[in-house]
C-alpha cells in the first residue's frame, strides 16, 4: 500500500529489495567474521587491528585471540613489534607469548635482544623467556652422584651444584645443561683421580672447585658458569681390594682349570698304560697257547722223547711245590710279626700226655707233629733225582 502510494515502478521495487538484501548479507557476514570485541579491545588499547585484517587472520586459521592479546601487550611494553612479525611467528609454529614476554623482560632490563633473535631462539627448541630470565637471576644446575676413584683406590661419590647464567649469544648454537653436567663430571674424575689420597679432597673440597672451573667448562655452551660448589661428598668401596680380589679369584681359577687338564692327562696316560699292560698280557697268553703246539710237533718231529717230556713236567711241578712252600714260609714268618707287634694274653697249654690230668679229667692223646717243610722239600727232591736216574736207565737201554 506503501509503495504504490508512492507510485514507484517495479524496477525500482526490484532494485530496492535486492539492496535491503546485499545489506542484510554484508552485515551477517561482517558479525560472522569480524570480532568485534577484539577489535574494539585492540581500538581502546592504543593498538589498532583493522577489521581487514583480522578477517584475514580468521581466512588464513591464525589464531586472533592470541595474536591481539599479545601485540596489546608487546604495544604496552613499548616494543617495536609489527601485526605481520606475531602472525609470521606464530604461522612458522613458534611461541607467541613466550616471545612477547621475553621482549618484555629482555627491555625491562636494559638487556640487547632484537625480535628477529627471539624469534630464532624460540624457534631453535629453547625456552626464550627462561634464558632472559637466567641472565637477570642464575640458575643452579645440580648434577648426579658422580662416581671417582683416587690413586690409592677408595671412591669417592660427589655431588656438585653449578651456578650459570645463560649467555644470550650463544642461545641458538651453543650446547645446553647436559654438556655443562658432563664437563663437570669429566673434571670432578680428573681432579678425584690425581689426587694420591682420597683424604686430601676430604680435607680440601675446594681443590674439586678450583681444578674444574680453571678448564673452562662453560666454552661453547649457552651458559657462563658463575660458580661451583660441592655439596656432598661420601665415600664408597675400595675399589683397588675388589680388583685385587677378582684379580686373585681369575687366577685361582685359571690354576683349578690347568690342574684339572694335568688330571685328566694324567688319568688318560694311567688307562693308556693299563691298555698297554692288557695287551701284553694278551700276547703273554698267546705265546703261552703256542707252548702245547711246539711241544706236540717237537714230540712229532722226534727232537724231544716221551721222557724228556715227563722230565720237564716233574720239573714244573716241583718249582710250584717249591713256590708253595715259601709262600707258607712267608705267610708264617707274616703271623709271627704280627703276633710280635699285637701282643695278646697266652694260656699255658695242658701238657699232651694220655690219661687224666692234674685236675682229675681225661687229657687229649698225643699227637705226631707235623714234618717240617725242608724235610718235604728233601723228600720231593729225592724223588725227583730218583725219578731222573730212572729215566736215564731207560733211555740206555732203550738204545
């Protein structure tokens, strides 16, 4: 009713409308993107962001929150620092905060640290704003218990406490607080191991201090070492007895293992012979078979008669009678010696008479005495030479 009433043409209806549209539009997306309460924040903090740019931000996911809060505060602080440096930092994967607030530290106490350095820093893995804050108080570094032996083989177990501060110089390429802690291991085994006694670093700590620092750990590293204390220092094992003893205990070890090869060399030489020994007593019974068979072919042949045979037969058995008897002669002469040596209590015997003895009962018979041995051996020996002569008589008259 309106607008026919002011007698508009449809085209400028049409034209009207679609403007009222790309308004409508235009200020959606203006409130979609454009954050207003950053914007208005960065306006009343004398650090001005366009509207442009933070739609930018917002086009490339940077996160605006965090680049305006800290350009307000970079602006606060006085630094010299650009929208487009945060954004670039921040872009690269660096910490924007950590470098705002080191920037901030770092010109608060008058100390050279240009943005471009504190962004490499950052972006070189160290702490920016931890190494700005070690120049102004140092930090303590405490190392592990360190293990030295002295020349006389007691150890000694120290434990240091490094006083640094960083050097702002060297915070890209210099090494950090592990080679500071190897160094002054390294010195604290140095120093420990030249000393002839352990007691003289017991009585002197300060000799540890004063042979470390005149090194000059800290060349090359990222920090300036301000001073070294000991702050404890215990005493452990001996270790030259130890290495004497495993020393010892190696040798007794290799002199049981060369015994043991003697033993066994031994053992074997002992079965060789034995072997050796049933060997010839195999061959003295072989020797002994062929006898029998010598004796049929000479028997055969007519070297030896029937009665050279029998001859050496007697002869045989008479050299065994004769090993007999001194084997008992021995075995006597043995009793009477151990009858000598163990003394016993002897009873008297009852004489061997017939009839009753002086106790009124019956007494044994008497009994012949056994013949002596030399008087078989005479006997045998008669018999033999008898046997001989008879042998002889009848070899003569058999020829």
């Amino acid at each position: 009713m309106f607008l026919c009433g002011l007698n508009l043409s449809t085209g400028w209806i049409i034209g009207l409308a679609a403007a009222v549209v790309v308004v409508l539009s235009l200020l959606i997306v203006m409130l979609v993107l454009v954050p207003f309460k950053l914007w208005f924040r960065a306006l009343v903090s004398s650090a001005h962001i366009s509207m442009v740019r933070l739609i930018g931000m917002k086009l490339r996911k940077v996160d605006c929150q965090l680049i305006t809060l800290n350009y307000i505060t970079a602006r606060k602080a006085g630094l010299k620092i650009t929208v487009d440096e945060l954004e670039t930092h921040y872009m690269a994967g660096g910490n924007v905060e950590n470098v705002v607030k080191a920037l901030a530290a770092a010109f608060s106490a008058n100390i050279d640290l240009t943005v471009q350095k504190a962004k490499a820093i950052d972006l070189a893995g160290r702490d920016v704003y931890e190494a700005v804050r070690n120049t102004v108080v140092p930090k303590i570094i405490e190392t592990p218990e360190i293990s030295a032996v002295a020349k006389d083989g007691i150890e000694l177990i120290v434990k240091a406490k490094v006083t640094v501060i960083s050097n702002m110089l060297m915070q890209i390429s210099g090494a950090g607080e592990d080679t500071i802690i190897a160094r002054v291991g390294e010195g604290i085994v140095t120093t420990v191991g030249s000393t002839d006694s352990h007691k003289m670093i017991l009585e002197s700590p300060e000799l540890i201090s004063s042979t470390v620092l005149e090194k000059g750990l800290d060349r090359g590293t990222a920090y300036y070492i301000s001073s070294l204390d000991i702050a404890d220092i215990d005493v452990g094992r001996n270790i030259d007895a130890e290495l004497n003893i495993a020393k010892a205990e190696a040798e007794k070890r290799i002199a049981q293992a060369k015994a043991e090869e003697r033993k066994s060399m031994a053992i074997a030489a002992e079965n060789e012979m034995k072997a050796r020994v049933q060997e010839m007593r195999a061959e003295v019974v072989r020797a002994e078979a062929e006898v029998p068979k010598a004796l049929a072919k000479a028997l055969s042949m007519g070297k030896i008669s029937v009665n050279d045979y029998y001859e050496m037969q007697n002869i045989k058995a008479d050299t065994a009678m004769r090993n007999s008897l001194s084997k008992a002669e021995e075995e006597k002469a043995e009793k009477i010696a151990e009858k000598k040596s163990n003394p016993v209590e002897t009873r008297i015997p009852l004489p061997q008479t017939g009839g009753y003895g002086g106790y009124g009962g019956p007494m044994a018979p008497t009994q012949a005495a056994p013949p002596s041995p030399n008087s078989l051996a005479a006997r045998f020996a008669a018999l033999a030479a008898a046997q001989r002569k008879n042998n002889a008589n009848n070899d003569s008259t058999d020829k």
